[in-house]
C-alpha cells in the first residue's frame, strides 16, 4: 500500500468474515501509518465469508488524486 501511495490521501476499506477485533488492530495500524480521508471496517459478503473462511481480513483502497 505504502509504494501505491505514498503520502496522498487514501481511502481504504479494512474488511473481514467474523473478526472484528482484528479488523479494529488493523484499522488503527492504518490510520497511524497513512493519511487517510476515509477509513472504515465492513463485513464480507455471506458468499466472501464462506469462500475464504472465518477469520479473514481484507483491505481496499485508491489513493484521493
């Protein structure tokens, strides 16, 4: 993530299938390490969750340029 942007802006989307502990630890690894616009935790899918398992964690993001 750091080598696609740098120090823009960035909005990111930390996911996970039933880890929200985690996904909150990754959340504020995020915030502290980037200079987000957006940044917030969403479930997967019922059809995510099932394909890659309990526990999963996720990240999507695109830079604010």
């Amino acid at each position: 993530m750091r080598e696609k942007v740098g120090l823009k802006l960035v909005h990111v989307a930390v996911t996970h299938a039933y880890a929200p502990e985690e996904a909150e630890q990754l959340k504020e690894q995020i915030s502290s390490r980037f200079n987000c616009t957006e940044l917030w935790i969403s479930e997967f899918s019922p059809l995510m969750g099932y394909a890659c398992g309990t526990g999963t964690l996720g990240l999507a993001f695109y830079s604010g340029d």
